[in-house]
C-alpha cells in the first residue's frame, strides 16, 4: 500500500506542475486523498468487510467529491486532477499511471450483471467531463477527449471525441473521414457523404 502512495504522489508531482511538495500532495490534494481513502477500503472490501468499504468510500465522497466503489481495481500512478465529481463503478479496473479529470463517469449501461464497467489501461488520458460506459477495454495509451462518451472499445494509443465518441486518430495516423467504419454517429456519417458529393460536384 506504501510503495503504492509513494508511486500515486510521484505521478502527481511528475503531471501536475503546480505541485510544490510531498507534503502539499498528501495533505491537500482531493484526487490523492480519495485514492488513498479507497486503498484502504478496498483491503476492507476483499476481506469481506463490506460495511466498512462502504462506509469510508461514502465518507471519502462527501469530503472530496469522488466517489470511487470499494471493489474497483486500481493501479499505481492514478492521477485524478481537481476530481470534482468523478465516480468510478464497482467492476472497474484501471491500470498504471492513468489520468482523470475531473467529472469523468466510469460506469455501467444498467443493463449488464457481472462484469458491468469498463477496464482502463496503462498511460490512459481521460478528459474533463467524459463518460465511458460499459464492460469494454479502453485500451493503453489512449486518449478520451472532454465531454466524449465512449460507448465501445478504443484500441491502443487512439483518440476518441464527439457523441457518441469515435477513433479520430491512432497513434500519429488520422481516421479517414470517408472512412464510415469509424465514424458510427449518424452525424458525421453525414458530414461524410456531404463531402463525398461535393468532391463529386467539383469534379
């Protein structure tokens, strides 16, 4: 558990060039303080102390504004900035080094049992606002732009933006936007075929 704030207070001080001490992390920064509150209320939560997972998680949403199930599975390094509103569901797995804004929903359809909310991998960004809903992977080093929702799987070192969210580039290679196997709002399917008649129209 140590070695694990130790890694959570570095990933802060390495993204965060606002951070001016150790001591100002652990004292005073939300994100850091609920981490470490659900740390301990996962051990409770694995060892069949329900009750008091949930007690400390519900004490832990009320003084930070997170509220993150005592069952979730964190990694190290989670960096979760301002954190104002951020819930993270009980089936959830997020890898090392992640980092969330503030408002962004782990969560659930309400329609799944079981496995229910997604699993996050390693050196992903999430931004201000965004949901990702469902037991799919959004897979290492990709990025959720703020205010996506993401609705099914994202492959590695891909961005996703709009509503609902699609892959607008992998790694430094952009998604064609004739590409319509991408691009699943109705949306900018549209947009799609306006171009293609244009480009029609000019020839």
């Amino acid at each position: 558990m140590f070695n694990k704030w130790k890694a959570d207070i570095a990933a802060i001080r390495a993204r965060d060039p606002a951070v001016r001490s150790n001591f100002e992390v652990y004292w005073l920064y939300p994100g850091f303080k609920a981490l470490r509150r659900h740390r301990r209320a996962h051990w409770f939560y694995n060892h069949k102390r329900y009750f008091i997972a949930r007690w400390i998680s519900e004490r832990t949403r009320r003084k930070t504004g997170i509220e993150i199930h005592p069952a979730a599975k964190i990694g190290k390094g989670l960096f979760i900035d301002h954190g104002t509103g951020v819930v993270i569901g009980e089936t959830t797995e997020i890898g090392n080094n992640v980092t969330i804004y503030q408002g962004v929903t782990l969560g659930g359809t309400g329609k799944d049992k079981g496995k229910r909310h997604p699993t996050i991998g390693n050196n992903v960004l999430i931004g201000a606002g965004a949901a990702v809903l469902g037991p799919f992977t959004v897979h290492d080093g990709a990025k959720i732009a703020s205010g996506a929702v993401v609705l099914k799987e994202v492959p590695e070192n891909a961005t996703a933006v709009g509503v609902p969210a699609r892959v607008v580039r992998i790694g430094e290679q952009k998604i064609s936007p004739m590409d319509h196997i991408n691009i699943p709002d109705p949306v900018s399917l549209a947009l799609a075929k306006l171009e293609e008649r244009i480009a029609t129209l000019e020839k």
